[in-house]
C-alpha cells in the first residue's frame, strides 16, 4: 500500500473507533513512538497542543517529496488528525535553504506507464484533499524553496507563513520537465492567485519570492529573518519561524485568528480580471487565447506541457472541480510519457550529475579569484565569482578598459537589486571584495587566475610567463578560451600540470555552461579546484578532453558552416533563422552567427578547418573573410547578416550582395525539414565525433553541454539523446543522402555507422 493510499484509509479512524478496537492510547503513543524512531524522513514534537512536523531527509541538502517521505509524512499527520492531544499542526523543514524542493524525479521515472503515473497523481490529489478538509488547522511553516509538489502540499495547508529569506522561492516548475503540476495544483492555484497569475505560474515555472507570494495571496504572513548570534543566522530563522508558526497554530485554534478569506473579490484588477475570466465566456475565451498566442510564440508548439496546462486549468473553471481534477490526473500522466518530458527529466538527471566534483575536493580551497582582462567575458566572471563569495581581483592592462570592466560587474548587480534578488547593501559588499587594477598588486595570494584575454595564442604565452612569476607554486592557472588547444598554451608554462582550460559562456551572468578542458599533463588536484570553484559559481559544468575547438566550439563550427553555405546557396537570413527556430534552437542561425561574432567564425573556421580538413567544409571561408574585411562583425559593430538599430533589425543588402559574389548551386531542396536536418545532423554527427575521439568521457557531457551552452532544443534532449529517438540508422541515412547530394563534409561518423549497423543506443 502506497503512503498516500495509506492516507485515505487512516484518517478516516477516530479516537473513538481507535478505543473501539481495543486499542488503548498508551498502546497508541507507543506504537507512535516506535514509528517515529523507525522514520528516516520525517520526525514530530508536541508542543502543548501543537504538533510540529519535521521534514529532514537524511544525506541530501534538499527535500523531495520521495515514495519514502510521502509515506512517513501520512503516518505523522494521520497521528496528528486522530490524536486527541493534538489540537492543530505545523509542517516546517529541518533544513534552512528548503522546504520541499519538489516530487522526486526518480519516482515518477520509475512509472512504467500511463496508468501508473496516473494513479500517482490522484492518490497525491486524495492527500492534500484530506490535508485541505482536515478539521484541525494546519500551517505549512516555510523557509527555502518551496516548489511543485512541495508547494502543492502548503497549498493544502490551511495558513502559510513564509520567511523574507533570499532562498526563500514558491512556484510551479513542473512545466520545464514537460510535466504539469499534479497533485491539484492546477485547480488550487487559480481559486487563491487568480486565473491570469496562475497561468503565468504554471505556464512559466518561475520562482514567486516570498514578499511578492504574500501580495498575491500565495502566502498569508511573512516572517523577517534574523541575523547571527549563538547559532547562525538560517538556523536562527528557522527557530523563529517555527515559533511563530506554532503561536499562530495557537490562535487559529482558539479562534483569535481567523483564516483569511480565501474568496477572491471585484474590488481591485487582479480581482476584476479573476472574476471576469471565471464568469464571462468572452473574457475567459479571450484570456486563454492571448495565453495559447504567447505559449506558441515561444514554444512553436515544440512542447506539450504549456498547452495541455491550459486545457486542465479550463477545465476546472468550466466543468467544475470534480472534473478538473481528473483532467490534471489525465493531463499529468500523459505528458509523463512523452519523448519530449522524458527528454526534459534526462536533462535534470543530467545537469544534477554535473553539479558533482568527480575528482573529489581540492587539496587546498579557493577564496582568491584574479581575472585576466575586463572585458566582457572577464567582467563577467568576476561579477559571478563576487556574487558566491569569493574575492576577485580584475586585471586589465588599460585604465579604459579597468573601468568598463568595474562599471559591468556593477551594474550586472545593480541589475539583480531591481529585481530584488539581493540588496544594495549586498551589492556594495560583493563591490567591497573586488579590486580592478592595471598591475600585479596582491597576485600572490590567488588560489586561481582565470585570463580572458584575446584570441591570440601570441598573446596568451606572454600573460602566463608574466603572471607565472608573481603567483605561488599552487596557483592554478585557467584560460577562457572558446577554441586554442590547452596544451598549445601550456607549452608556454614551467608547470603545465597546473594549467587547465575555463571556457565560460556569453553573458556569463546568464548562461549556466562551463566547459573544463584538461590536457595529459593537468594534474587531477587542478582539476578538482577548477571545478569546484564553477561549481561554487552556480555553473553546469562538464569536462572534456583538450583539443582544437573542444567540445561545444567543435560541434557548433559545422552547422555554422552549412548554414553560410545556405545562405551562399540563396536562403535569405530570414528563412534561415525561422528554419532553425523552427526546429527548437532559441535563436536563428544568422543571428547566432552575428552574436557570435563573423570574425570570431572566421577565426574559428580557419583554425578548425585546418585540422579537421573537408569534414569543416561546405561554406566558403572567404565570404566571412570579405564581410569581416567590409566592418560587417555582428551584433558588435551593427552590422553582419543583419544592420541592428536599437532592438531592430534588417537584412543587411550589402552582405546578400557578398553572399552572391561566392554563390554555389542549389541541388537539393531549401524545404525546412531539408534545411534543419542538414544544419542539425553536422552538429550531432560532429558530437559522435568527439565521443569517437575522445573529447568528450560520455554520452551525458555532450547532450548538456549542447543544450546549456548553445541551445540544442531540450525537448529533444541532447545530440545524443536525439539520435536514440531518431534512429541512428535514419540519421546515417539523412547524411549519407546528403554527402552524395552536397559533399563529403556530411561524411557519417564510424561511431555513428556502428551504432546504425549493431542497432545500438547511447542510452
């Protein structure tokens, strides 16, 4: 029997019933005194006529709603709901920075089909049902993230009180593992924020923070955090707030405190557009339509979570309750067994894995982070080092360039101050820990020096013999470089074990990716700091083996090559950016190509093509040269595919007419399913490569570091994760037809043609 089946038997039991079988109360306390030394997850306390709820699974920095916490938190609050010494309860965490992070993943994996995930989700709805109809008030007591069915579950409570912490974070996220929330949250939201606000909740997933969840209703009182004394300040707060919420527990009990009125009333918008929605059928069709128009804006329709969120949500609101609450069950079932949520919940499975140190912890930790150039990138890196505690020197070798680097970082934490994602008084701290400067002043303390200086392996010999003599013998030195072989630099170096590559994603403050990159001669100690100080930085992080491009580069460079082919071919930018969005990639080629930068593809094309040979062919590598040489860069100088006027853009006419100097013949066809797939199988067939080669240690590494640093459509999982669903055989198909149509460069990896041939998968 299930916990949550356990739920709905026990709680119909009453003192009376219990007495009537025989079982006397003494037997009753110490058959709950036996559970409650055999429970791993969740512990109980009678304070007077309050019994506070505990959860703390052990081993793990988080709670998640397991098959084994779920079962231990019936029993408990089963034991509260029949006891006659327990008048109200409290269900607080043990843990300062969570809540309950969410239903663990693992369990609704292990769903074998429909029906299973089915019957999840409605003994879930028959919990917070029980919990919701309970006659003994219940307060859920947060502090953390409270998220999916962890907020599913305060919402069945009857009072919420929440902590004005900085990792205190409510919301649904359900909706980016292709899911829905399925333990009544689609029916519970839309009564207590309103239908407009609950919609954004599911169809966005985004963390509400504790004072704008008390505006909206999601939270009735909020409780400020203390600071340190005795005990640290998060545990601290966390006493308080279980103090307060037991008092609170108290008065509702005796009636001083009543509940909130949860009706949602005509006297403000938020209430006149509820209410509108709920019992007009033209504003209800016109909000669930602008919904769908801005859902497909974004998804395409690539993703069947945000609509089936809908459908369930209307549901309830027309039919009723009865009926909304098997559609959520029908809806959260299907999506469960989707290729697109099972894609999702491979990348969560995923990124989890790469946010672990597989070389262990460092000899020694860091604390001193020196950056190596203000630019953009640098800037970047230390506004990310500061903001995890580090202090950072950023070093630049012009006064100019000092003060554009100081000025981003600041306003990058000016930036999270507007959205409330820390204080002033934060920002000025973090500030406080950093020193920009043009010399080498207190580079002796760095535990790290990361350099983001040019492209230009010249360049990058000269800065680490100069930096090698003003850092200690254990100082690691890390080069953020997107395509130079790390042994190539550490040539330059008396101690190239210590040398390793850090290669950072632009904004840095926004992408998740970090790319490590170790030779034969880094030592696994260095290792273990660089990838311990990423993770600190809050990054994914995946570590592949050295060689030109790497990974992420290596694998971006052939599509960027077939989509300038393309367009020598007569695609207009426009066709080519809808194509490739079209089929899941968050930006369109040609735009991603002036992001990138036309003369940093040129660069790399002419690097990459040099060792990889024809395999990089297929665009013509002096149509970059000539637009570079024209001023035509990107994004950065207004002009490339496109001229940028503010947040506008065109097609530049000046580059079309380049494009037409270098045209090659069209022989296939510029269909979009024909255009995609030749874009996509070079990125994935080069993936297979670096597996092949070496660069990358498994399946895994490559299909996060697709998704999180260049935007592989997730839903699709990840170059490798696609190939299983595709076929390895069609995909060889697909490139085999088109090497005989466009060329050798769509030559099929021999990995590639082995999987096809032994009909093997990666997963």
């Amino acid at each position: 029997m299930s916990g949550w089946r356990m739920w709905s038997e026990l709680t119909c039991l009453s003192q009376r019933r219990a007495r009537a079988c025989g079982i006397t109360l003494h037997r009753m306390i110490s058959t709950r005194q036996f559970l409650q030394n055999a429970r791993k997850h969740v512990t109980s306390e009678l304070k007077g006529d309050v019994m506070v709820i505990r959860l703390n699974s052990p081993g793990s920095k988080v709670n998640v709603l397991s098959k084994e916490l779920s079962a231990e938190l019936v029993e408990v609050m089963n034991e509260a709901l029949i006891s006659p010494q327990v008048s109200s309860a409290v269900l607080i965490s043990n843990k300062p920075g969570c809540f309950i992070a969410g239903a663990d993943v693992h369990w609704l994996d292990s769903a074998k089909n429909v029906e299973e995930l089915k019957e999840i989700s409605r003994e879930g709805q028959a919990v917070m049902k029980q919990l919701e109809n309970s006659t003994k008030p219940v307060i859920a007591a947060i502090s953390g993230s409270c998220l999916g069915g962890g907020l599913e579950v305060a919402l069945g409570c009857h009072y919420r009180i929440a902590t004005k912490y900085s990792k205190t974070v409510l919301g649904v996220p359900e909706v980016m593992l292709g899911l829905l929330p399925g333990a009544g949250g689609t029916q519970r939201l839309p009564k207590l924020v309103g239908v407009p606000a609950a919609l954004d909740m599911c169809l966005t997933g985004k963390n509400i923070r504790a004072d704008k969840a008390k505006k909206m209703g999601l939270v009735d009182s909020l409780v400020d955090p203390l600071g340190p004394g005795i005990k640290p300040a998060e545990e601290r707060t966390l006493q308080y707030l279980e103090e307060v919420a037991v008092q609170t527990a108290q008065k509702l009990t005796s009636g001083s405190l009543k509940l909130p009125e949860r009706d949602i009333g005509w006297w403000n918008m938020k209430g006149l557009q509820h209410n509108l929605i709920m019992n007009n059928k033209y504003v209800r069709n016109l909000a669930f339509n602008q919904a769908k128009k801005a859902v497909m804006k974004k998804t395409a329709g690539l993703y069947p979570a945000p609509l089936k969120i809908m459908e369930v949500i209307r549901a309830g609101i027309e039919k009723g309750e009865e009926v909304g609450y098997e559609a959520e069950s029908n809806g959260f079932s299907e999506l469960g067994m989707t290729s697109e949520s099972a894609a999702l919940r491979s990348l969560f499975f995923g990124q989890t894995e790469c946010k672990k140190n597989r070389f262990g912890a460092p000899s020694k930790g860091a604390r001193n982070v020196v950056v190596l150039g203000a630019g953009l990138m640098g800037a970047g890196i230390a506004q990310v080092s500061l903001q995890k505690g580090y202090d950072v020197i950023l070093k630049d070798n012009a006064e100019q360039g000092v003060a554009k680097g100081y000025q981003q970082v600041y306003n990058g934490l000016s930036e999270r101050v507007k959205k409330r994602a820390m204080t002033s008084f934060e920002r000025d701290t973090m500030m406080s820990s950093m020193s920009a400067q043009l010399d080498y002043k207190n580079f002796s303390q760095a535990d790290i020096v990361i350099e983001a200086v040019f492209e230009d392996l010249t360049i990058k010999h000269r800065v680490i013999q100069e930096v090698e003599q003003v850092i200690s013998e254990d100082c690691v030195f890390a080069s953020n470089t997107s395509a130079l072989p790390i042994a190539k630099i550490a040539a330059a170096s008396k101690r190239p074990e210590k040398v390793i590559g850090m290669h950072y994603f632009s904004p840095v403050d926004k992408m998740p990716l970090l790319e490590i990159i170790t030779t034969d001669k880094t030592s696994k100690d260095t290792s273990a700091l660089a990838v311990s100080v990423g993770l600190k930085q809050g990054k994914t992080v995946i570590v592949v083996g050295d060689g030109p491009g790497f990974y992420t580069t290596r694998i971006l460079a052939p599509m960027l090559s077939e989509a300038i082919r393309l367009l020598q071919e007569g695609l207009s930018p426009v066709d080519l950016d809808k194509f490739s969005k079209g089929f899941g990639f968050p930006v369109g080629l040609a735009t991603l190509a002036d992001e990138v930068g036309l003369d940093v593809a040129t660069h790399v094309a002419k690097d990459l093509g040099g060792v990889f040979g024809e395999r990089f062919g297929g665009a013509n590598v002096e149509v970059l040269e000539e637009l570079v040489s024209n001023g035509f860069l990107g994004r950065k100088s207004g002009k490339g595919c496109y001229i940028y006027t503010g947040r506008k853009k065109s097609v530049n006419s000046e580059a079309e007419n380049i494009l037409k100097k270098y045209v090659i013949e069209n022989k296939g066809s510029h269909d979009p399913r024909e255009v995609q797939m030749r874009l996509v199988s070079r990125f994935v067939n080069e993936a297979v490569n670096c597996l092949q080669d070496g660069i990358l240690h498994k399946p895994l590494d490559g299909d996060i570091g697709a998704v999180f640093g260049l935007g592989f459509p997730p839903f699709l999982g990840g170059p490798f994760r696609f190939i299983d669903s595709y076929g390895a055989q069609k995909l060889v198909d697909d490139t085999m037809r088109f090497r005989d149509t466009y060329g050798n460069h769509f030559q099929p990896a021999d990995m590639l043609r082995q999987y096809a041939q032994q009909n093997k998968k990666f997963y």
